[in-house]
C-alpha cells in the first residue's frame, strides 16, 4: 500500500492517489457489500411501479377501503409519481454534490420508505396521490445519489458491469411485482381492503433491510478529498486495503497515479450548468440521446403492453401479468449477459450497438405485426429479444453520464439526464402512444413501435461518433475534476496516463 499524505480537514491544495488506490482494488466482500447496499432499490422500484400498476384494478372497486378510479391510478398517480422522480433527482442530485453521497443516499431512502408506507395507510384519493409523489421524489433522489456513489467506489476495471447489472436489476423487481400481485390480489388470502395495503408494506420491509445494509456504506472518497476531508478519504482507503489484503491473504500493488486539487467546500450550481453543457456540449448531446432513445423505446412496447394484447389477441386482463413477468425477465438478463462486454469490447462499441440492434429488431417486429405474422406469445418473444439489447443499452444510458463528466458535477448530471429522460417517457410518451397503441388499428400500433424504433436508432448513431471509450479508466482521466489544481498538469489515472480529458475536453 501507498497511502497519500494526510491532509487537513480544511480547504487548501493536496495531492493525492485515493482514485488510483480505489482503481486498482481487487473485488472484494467489500464491493459486495457496497452492490448489496446501494444497488438493490433498483428492484424496490421495480417492485413499486408493477405493483401499482396491477393493483389499479382492486383500488377502484367497491370495498377497497380507497374511493379511486382505475384510470386515475394508472394516470393521474403514475404522472405524479414520475414528476416527483423528476423533482426528486434534480432537489437531491444538487444536495448530493454539495453535501455528499451518504448523507443524500441515506436521506433518500427513509423520504421512500416513509411515503410507501403511508401510501398503505391511504383512506382518499388525494392522501394516495400526495405520497405517490413523496414516493417518486425519494426515488429520484436515489438514481442520483446512488449512481454516482457506486462509479466512485467500484474499481475502473468493472464498473462498466456492476453499473448496468444493477441498473438492469430494476427488472427483477418488477417480476416481482407482478408475481406479487396475483398472491395480494387474491381475495381467498387477503380481503379486499387488506391485501394491496400489505403489497405497500413489504415494500417497506424490503426498504428497511436495505437501510440496514446501507449504514455500512461509507462515503465517496473522492467526494470527501475534494471537499476538504482528505484525512478521512485516505483512512478510509487505507482501512478497506488492509481488509481486503487479509481477506486475499497477499498485499496489493503499489500504485503511481496521483492528482493534485484545490479543495473546496462547495461549487456553484452555475459552475455545474456551464462545465456540463459548455465544456462538454458533445456529451451532453449524447446523453440527452441515450436517455430520450430508450424512453421512447420502452413506452413504445410497454405503455399499450396490456392493451396490445387484449386488443388483437385476446388474451384476458388477468393474465397478461404473466406475459409481463417474461418480458420484465429478458429485461434482466441483456445486462446481466452483456455487462461484461461494456468492460472489454468497449463503451463505444456497445452501446452504439445495443441501441442499434434492439431499434432494428423492433422495426422487424413492427413489419410482422403489420403483416398479422404474430400471435401472443411470438409478439411476446420477439419484445424479449428487443428488451434484452435494448435494457443494456437504457443501462449503459445511467452508466454514461454518471462518468464522463467531472466529479464536482456528477450527481447534478445524472439527476438532469434521469429528470429529462423519465419525463420524456412518463408525460411525452403516453400522450404520444395512449391512442396508437389502445385504438384497435394495427396501423396506428405499427406506427407506435416505429416512433421508438426510430428514436432508438437515432440515439445509436449518435453514439457511434460521440460515446467516449471509458472502459477501464479512472473517472479523474474521463473528466478531469474543476478542482484540480491549475499548476499541476492534469490528473494521473488508473492506468497512469495523464488526464486526457480537461475542463474543456471532449474527447471521444
């Protein structure tokens, strides 16, 4: 081990190698722990958004305990709950920088799991659309905290991986839901009024077995070096060495790479604004693609997926949860299998590809719906296929702009991306696609899948030429820091090479 100097907790000019000693760790119990505690609400807000959608049915019927329509659940509630996800990740991405991933991934968690809670204790429409937003604003706030929180603490050499897989784990979740709902929804279990309350709260079970996990979780090291808590950055690196030595039983490899920094307290949202789209206007052209693509792409097959069904193939409302249960399955698996790839082929390759592939197939699938060549379990087999490239390449949308831009920016960045792509999918989206894919025109479907397709596609080439070859490098050499000391020539990187990336770079 090579632990940097220590440093004051006050603001000044420190060169340190915390990034370089972060980079070069081994996986460990401690990277699991770290998966375990941040990555799993993913699959809490899987679990939420399918339980709530299946449930809207029990809502609105008599003894329900709730006086509630079913279109103003799968409406008025699901549009509020996505405007306060867009809320939520703008209000927490800001807080997140300024005072740190902790703090923000533990407050976000308890503002969730005490909306889902009282959303089981709703006895009107209005308390149940209140916490329905609370719920999404805690949710929000978490892709924010969380994806900068994983990127900073996972090494170079797989974050690629982890990222999408646990990106791509908000799928298990849904299986869940859906799988879930049929045992709640059971009136020969649970009573009406009873069983989609219990739904909400185990929710917060889960919720609070995470938290647990979650206290655990320390803060970004990076975030603390830059912030004037240097000290605590290199005991904290220091401390998770020597416990990863003993768990390996050898002593890690020395390490080369140092930065030097001006620590400061805090930077302006101003500052943030103008690094991210005047400093790096080719990035953020390319996030605002890969976010806006797979919005598109997934409100294309999933808005109308229970209206499709029962429209052209006659399949009952009560069993298309089981479709979804397959679908939400290859969801899972794209980024499970491919993750790897994103490490190794590379960023550029793979996400340029997963977003062409998966817009492609979905043309093809449009065609042979058009020309009445499926029934319901083809059409459901070929959106498999479609999702498992395309839930990569929506993945690889989070991975992207949690990466390439600097580190004071991080948090701010997601949270942007994430507010401006789930509004294009939770607002834009069903006004586009609610009558294509729900009137009963094969044309107008057709023209549905086409729309995301299109965009899908779109999105790919623009990555082609402007996704940056990320894989295996130190974020300090993807984006060099604001803080980085004017004299000092840059940062050195996992692999040692000098930052190639400046205040102004933007290279690909």
């Amino acid at each position: 081990m090579t632990p940097s100097a220590p440093v004051p907790a006050s603001t000044g000019t420190v060169t340190t190698n915390v990034p370089s000693r972060l980079d070069r760790l081994p996986w460990s119990r401690w990277h699991w722990m770290i998966v375990i505690g941040l990555g799993t609400v993913w699959i809490l807000d899987g679990l939420e958004v399918t339980t709530v959608g299946n449930i809207a049915s029990r809502l609105s019927e008599d003894g329900s305990g709730l006086s509630i329509s079913s279109a103003q659940v799968t409406g008025v509630a699901a549009a509020l709950y996505v405007a306060g996800a867009c809320a939520g990740a703008l209000f927490f991405g800001w807080l997140t920088d300024r005072y740190g991933r902790k703090k923000l991934f533990m407050v976000t968690l308890v503002v969730y799991l005490g909306a889902t809670a009282m959303t089981a204790l709703s006895f009107d429409a209005w308390w149940f659309f209140t916490f329905r937003f609370l719920t999404g604003f805690g949710i929000g706030g978490e892709y924010a905290a969380i994806n900068s929180a994983i990127d900073e603490l996972i090494p170079a050499k797989f974050r690629g991986r982890v990222d999408l897989i646990i990106n791509g784990s908000y799928w298990l979740g849904a299986v869940g839901g859906a799988l879930l709902s049929i045992v709640m929804l059971n009136t020969d279990i649970f009573p009406k009024d009873l069983g989609w309350r219990l739904t909400f709260a185990l929710g917060v079970v889960l919720g609070l077995v995470v938290l647990l996990v979650r206290r655990h979780v320390p803060e970004s090291p990076r975030w603390q070096f830059i912030h004037g808590r240097g000290e605590e950055a290199d005991a904290l690196v220091t401390s998770v060495e020597r416990d990863i030595e003993r768990e390996k039983g050898r002593p890690l490899p020395r390490t080369e790479g140092e930065i030097t920094i001006e620590q400061r307290k805090s930077i302006g949202f101003g500052l943030i604004a103008r690094t991210v789209f005047r400093s790096y206007p080719k990035r953020a052209v390319l996030g605002l693609s890969l976010f806006i693509g797979q919005a598109f792409l997934y409100n294309a097959i999933t808005f109308g997926f229970g209206a499709i069904l029962t429209t052209f193939y006659d399949v009952p409302s009560g069993g298309t949860g089981y479709y979804f249960a397959v679908i939400a399955a290859g969801n899972f698996i794209g980024p499970l299998l491919l993750g790897k790839l994103f490490d190794t082929v590379g960023r550029k390759v793979m996400i340029s590809s997963t977003y062409l592939l998966s817009g492609v197939l979905l043309f093809g699938t449009a065609w042979l719906f058009g020309q009445g060549s499926l029934n319901a379990a083809t059409l459901t087999a070929c959106w498999c296929v479609v999702l498992f490239f395309a839930s990569a390449g929506a993945s690889s949308a989070y991975l992207t702009v949690s990466e390439i831009f600097p580190m004071e920016t991080r948090a701010m960045a997601i949270a942007f991306f994430y507010a401006l792509g789930t509004a294009a999918g939770g607002i834009s989206g069903p006004l586009v696609f609610a009558d294509l894919t729900s009137s009963g025109v094969v044309g107008d479907t057709v023209l549905a899948f086409q729309i995301g397709a299109g965009l899908m596609c779109a999105a790919g080439l623009v990555a082609a030429f402007l996704a940056v070859n990320a894989e295996g490098r130190s974020l300090e050499d993807i984006a060099t820091p604001l803080s980085v000391s004017s004299g000092a020539g840059g940062a050195s990187g996992a692999s040692g090479a000098s930052g190639a990336s400046g205040a102004s770079g933007e290279a690909v």
